[in-house]
C-alpha cells in the first residue's frame, strides 16, 4: 500500500499523519499505546483494513505525541495533551464532523473528545477499550495486583523489544509466528523506549473516564472480542452500558486489533453503522463537558474605595480587555465580565490552568496598583444559555473560587487527575463542603504550570 508521511504542528509540537482515499467522509483512527504510522503497514491485515475502509471515507492515521514518528517529549503525554493530538489532527487534515475509531487506550481519548467537542464529531467506534486503568472488578484494564501493576518496570525493561505485547494482542491460545514476532518486536522498539512505555503505563494505571461516558451525545458503536487477552470483555460491555444509546458488538477468536484475522464483520457492522441516518441535530445539544474558570479582584469594594471610581473602571476594563485576550490564546471562551472577574470555559484542562496562572500574574504585575485575584477551576458537564452556561458544575466551580485566598488558583481533584505527570505542580489545599453539596470535594492549589 503507498503512503505519505506528513506533519502537523503546534508550538513546539509535531505530529505524524497519513491520509488516504478522497471520500467526502473523514474519519480518524486513534491508536492504541505501540504505534508507528509507517512500520504498523508491516501488520498483516492493518493496509488491507485502512483499504477497505476508503470505499466510504477519508481514512486520517496519526502517532500521538511521544510515540513513533511524531515529536518525542521528555514526559509522559498527560490525557489532555493526548486529546489536544486529536485536535491538531483535525486542524491539520482539514476534517469535517468526523467519524472516530480508537483502539484500546485510544478509544478512552475518543470519549472524552466526543464528550467535550459534542459538535465536531459525527460518530465514534470504541475497539478493544477500557474506562478504567486499573479497577477492583473486570471493567478496567488490570486488577490492582496484576503482575504488570506491581512489577511495571521489571517487566517492561525485561522484555520491551522482544514482541511480547504485540502477542498479547492475538486471541487467547494463539500464538504469533516467527515472522509476526518479528514484526511485534520491531514495531515495540519503533514505537517508544523501555522507559517512555514505563511513563505512559504509568499514566494510563491512572486513567478514569468513567464520569464521562454518559455526557457523550453522538451514536457510539462499542466492538470487543470475547477472547481479547488484554483487555477483558467485561471493560467493552461497562462502556456500551453506561454511554447512552451504545450499540455492543462481541466479535469471536479475533484478539484485541481485529484486522489481525478477520475484519469482514467488523467492517460491515461499521459501514452499515455510521450510514444509518442518525438524525443528529446540533441545535439540540445544550450540555457538554467543559473546564470552567470564575476569578474575581480580592477585596474589591475595599480597592475601589481606595482608588476612586475613575481609576477603578480604567483598571478593572483593562484587566478584562487582557483576559479576553489570553482566554482566547489558550482557546477558551470569554462567557462573561462579572465586574470585578470573569467566567470563561476552555476545552483543554491544562490551557485552562496556565491561562488562570498567566492571568493572575499579569494582575499582580499591573503598574500603579496593587490588585491580585482568587480563582477556582472544575471540570465538568455545563448546560449552554444562548451565550451564557449554568448548571452543577458552574455552581462548583464558583464555589471553589470563593474557597481561595489572594493570588490563589484553586482545581478541583477531576481537574488534577486529567492533567497528571504534565508540568502543572499543585499542593493539596483540603476537603471542602461548599453550600448547596452534600459531599466534600477535594480541592487543590497550583504552584506552578
């Protein structure tokens, strides 16, 4: 199969991708944790699989960040930068309402991008996925002491290179032949390091979406092999149950990637899938996943006293010109002034944090007062008010920024858990009862981003 390598780029990111077949249809296949965008063409079945697909649509192939051909960072990819991947993709490739299929951890990005980007996706198509990293019954991807949890590193260091993992991928009791563990060996050392695959297990033991499976809005079909050796058929089935109007699939002997052996049904059951005319109207979305942002001046009575009303609005104007400016650096949207603050929304945990940090920093460097703000953050599913937004999560997030003291930015604990092993440090502030919750949350504070 001919192909072409290209990149995509943001900031110091890039990402490589393939496209192939010119349908007017777009869909992108989110990988698992191995990847390689050119040696994966080595799989038997994977060429023969993106073939058959490019009948109906515009197949997009990518490497997430850290991985194969695309840029390599010196952490681990945090959940948000790996969903941030799927964005610049789109961008990139120029994709229109795309159809979405993930594969293994890949199909745990595609939910939570569904859920956030209601809007600019038309379908997605979970393979071999998980809504838990690690879980007490068979839902997630380990039990808490699987040998992998609790030996990570050993095992990994021990035998990454050898195609071990790739042979995990075969239905249960088949094993590869000499020239499949070739192939799995080399596509292990092409896809990352011992200890870059060490970081991203890491992470992955972490992952937890399962908050978000019911605020996915677009049809989902949900595929899982009965004999899948890595992840247990339980995982898929707790997925099509709890993502509303999910259709399941079980396929038989056919391992964790399909096209290894067969595809016919699979792909049959996905073309007659995303033709059906779903009647998806976009003016009826009104709840999405979003990470919410109030801040306000401290003591802001005190100060306009003490600055008179003049110089108070010159300032309080400026301020808001400024933060309209860096919410829309960091992709967020300027919901509203709240006079002495604003409320803004961001798709992107992490651009949500930095733009509150790099806000608040700018309050504190203003010439010729001394201002500084409290600021609270929280993700969650928000209901949209024409060019307002309300709902639970807004209250929260409200009530968190009131908990902070001056020059405080205050996360709730979601927050922290989709940006973990990123940059952005935070100190444990406590467990609050905020007015109107019956439980405590717990709340953090940013050090740094």
């Amino acid at each position: 199969m001919d192909f072409e390598t290209e990149y995509a780029y943001k900031g110091d990111t890039s990402l490589a991708y393939q496209v192939f077949g010119n349908a007017s249809e777009d869909l992108i296949i989110v990988p698992g944790i191995i990847l390689h965008v050119e040696y994966f063409h080595e799989i038997d079945g994977y060429s023969d699989f993106i073939n058959l697909l490019t009948k109906y649509y515009r197949v997009i192939v990518f490497d997430k960040r850290g991985n194969g051909l695309s840029e390599r960072i010196h952490h681990a990819p945090t959940l948000a930068e790996r969903m941030e991947d799927i964005e610049i993709i789109v961008d990139a490739a120029s994709a229109k309402n795309p159809t979405l299929i993930g594969f293994s951890e890949g199909a745990s990005l595609i939910v939570m991008y569904a859920a956030m980007n209601p809007e600019k996706v038309k379908n997605i198509i979970l393979i071999g996925g998980f809504a838990k990293g690690i879980s007490d019954d068979s839902t997630g991807l380990f039990f808490p002491d699987s040998p992998l949890v609790l030996n990570l590193k050993e095992t990994i260091t021990s035998t990454w290179g050898s195609g071990m993992f790739g042979a995990i991928t075969l239905p249960v009791g088949q094993k590869p032949s000499d020239r499949q563990l070739k192939i799995f060996a080399k596509l292990e050392r092409l896809s990352n390091s011992p200890m870059g695959m060490v970081k991203l297990c890491e992470i992955n033991f972490g992952l937890d979406i399962t908050k978000y499976l019911k605020s996915v809005q677009c049809p989902t079909l949900v595929f899982h092999c009965k004999h899948d050796a890595l992840v247990p058929v339980e995982a898929g089935k707790y997925l099509a149950k709890n993502i509303p109007g999910a259709e399941y699939v079980e396929l038989e002997n056919v391992g964790h990637n399909f096209f290894l052996n067969d595809t016919e049904l699979a792909l049959e059951k996905i073309f007659s899938f995303t033709k059906i005319d779903h009647h998806h109207d976009e003016t009826h979305i009104e709840r999405v996943l979003a990470t919410v942002l109030f801040n306000d001046i401290v003591d802001s009575t005190k100060n306009q006293v003490k600055l008179g009303d003049r110089k108070w609005k010159y300032f309080t104007e400026k301020i808001n010109v400024e933060t309209m400016d860096y919410v829309t650096k960091h992709r967020g949207q300027f919901i509203k002034s709240t006079g002495d603050g604003i409320l803004a929304t961001f798709n992107s945990p992490s651009s949500a944090i930095q733009c509150a940090f790099k806000i608040n920093n700018y309050v504190n460097d203003l010439p010729g007062v001394n201002l500084s703000l409290r600021s609270g953050l929280h993700m969650g599913e928000i209901e949209i008010l024409g060019d307002d937004i309300s709902g639970i999560s807004v209250n929260l997030a409200a009530r968190i920024q009131a908990a902070a003291e001056s020059d405080e930015i205050l996360v709730s604990s979601m927050l922290e858990n989709l940006v973990f092993g990123s940059s952005i440090a935070f100190e444990p502030k406590g467990q609050f009862k905020f007015k109107g919750f019956e439980k405590e949350f717990s709340v953090s504070r940013v050090l740094k981003v």
